[in-house]
C-alpha cells in the first residue's frame, strides 16, 4: 500500500473524496428545491436528527458547561475577578464549544446512521432499484438528509448553548458561590448576538458536513457488511475532521470580520 493511500484510510478521506464529495453536494443543492416538496422525508430526517439527538446533546452540554466554570474559575484565581466568570463561560460556548462539541457528538452518531443505512442499500442493490424506477437516488437520498441536518444542527446547538451556561451556572453557584445576579448580569452585559449569530453559522456548516460525509461514504460502500462498517467508520472519521479544520476557517473569516468591523 502506498503511503498516500494508508494516510488516506487512516484518517478517513483523501483529497479526491474531498472532491467527490463536494460534487455530491452540488448536486444535492440543485435538488433540494424538488426535495423540499416530498415534505414527509424532510420532516423524517429532522426528527431523526433533531429530536433523536436531543438527550446525547443535552448531557454532553451539562458536563460541558460544568468543566467550563470549572476551568474558568482556576484560570481566574488571584488574576480576575469571578464576576466574569459567567461572560467566560457564555462566550466559550456560545462561540466555540457548543457549535463545535454538538456537532462532534451528533456527527459520531447521526453520520454513522446513515452512512450504515445508505451502505445497506447500496450492497443490496436498493439504490440500483431506485435508478430502475426512474427515483433520482440523490434527489431522493442526499437532499432530504442534507436539508435536514443544515436546519436541525443550529436548533440543536440553542439548546446545548441554554443547557451549558446552566450547568455552568450550576457549579458556579454550588462549587464557587457566585450569587445568581453576577452570573446572569455578566452573560447579559457582555455577549452579544454576533457571538450567538457566529455559532449558528459554524452550526449551519456543521450539518452540511455531517449529511454529505454520511450519505458520500454510504453510497460509495462495497464489498458487503464488511464494507458497510468500513463506511461508518470513514463517515464518523472524515466528519469530525472537516469539523475541526472548517471551525478553524470559519473562526478566522468571522473574527476578522468582526476585527475588521
């Protein structure tokens, strides 16, 4: 094997899949607009989504929001007062550790899911069958996941957000004794709706990347059951790495903006 293509298997992807898969979504956007119609398979993929989501999210957010105070308050002693402390923890995972942690979890889970139920339908010749009937497979397949997961990740991450600077609160007021109206008062005074607008936006790529890279890896399966657990493999593998580098990006594009503002 060379070590081109050890690396590529190693960390999930290789640049021409990278390619490939950015094809598939161009193809899946010029469709969603037909997908939108069949509303019964959208509203299916963002219960899937969503509120099959919820529960992993929301406990992930209540130990996310409680190591964050955690750490916030030992990174403060004899340097900062622990009346920012609530602004700390609200712009950490407002920006960056809500968007970026829900996605991770809920490409972990919902990213194998379809790639295990697009893989089983291409070893069994279904996507063929599909074609046979005159049913676009991207069309019918791709865009109703992708619609889906683009509008259900910003959902999910509001309530990660809210669920995080609770726990936050939480040890804040029984481990720290910081009283109620400092907290909130913090958070109030010093975030504001850009910090919430650029979590969204990571959010809004997030899901994009999550229904492509699933739904990329599922239809490219082969080779049977073997073939199908080495797409879920790649499908978990190359999401949470295009999460990683995208979030670096699109922090540097809306940090700048805002800099530059």
């Amino acid at each position: 094997m060379k070590p081109s293509e050890y690396l590529a298997g190693s960390i999930g992807f290789s640049i021409s899949e990278v390619g490939a898969g950015f094809m598939l979504l161009l193809s899946a956007i010029k469709r969603a607009p037909r997908a939108i119609k069949q509303k019964h398979l959208v509203v299916e993929q963002m219960q899937r989504i969503g509120l099959g989501s919820l529960p992993l999210v929301l406990v992930t957010s209540v130990f996310t929001g409680g190591v964050a105070a955690v750490q916030a308050a030992y990174q403060f002693e004899n340097y900062v007062p622990l009346r920012y402390l609530g602004m700390v923890i609200s712009k950490s995972i407002v920006i960056e550790l809500g968007p970026v942690l829900t996605a991770l979890v809920v490409g972990g889970r919902v990213g194998a899911s379809i790639a295990a139920e697009l893989g089983t339908m291409k070893v069994t010749e279904q996507i063929e069958a599909l074609e046979t009937l005159a049913i676009d497979p991207v069309r019918y397949l791709v865009s109703p996941r992708l619609i889906a997961a683009v509008m259900m990740l910003p959902v999910i991450t509001v309530f990660s957000d809210f669920i995080a600077i609770m726990g936050g609160f939480a040890v804040a007021y029984t481990g720290l004794d910081i009283n109620t109206h400092v907290y909130f008062n913090s958070i109030k005074v010093h975030l504001t709706s850009e910090d919430v607008l650029s979590g969204l936006i990571k959010a809004f790529f997030f899901g994009g990347i999550i229904a492509i890279m699933g739904c990329y890896h599922g239809m490219k399966t082969r080779g049977g059951a073997e073939g199908v657990g080495i797409a879920t493999t790649k499908a978990v593998v190359s999401s949470c790495l295009l999460i990683l580098i995208t979030d670096y990006i699109l922090a540097s594009l809306l940090f700048s903006a805002v800099f530059a503002g």
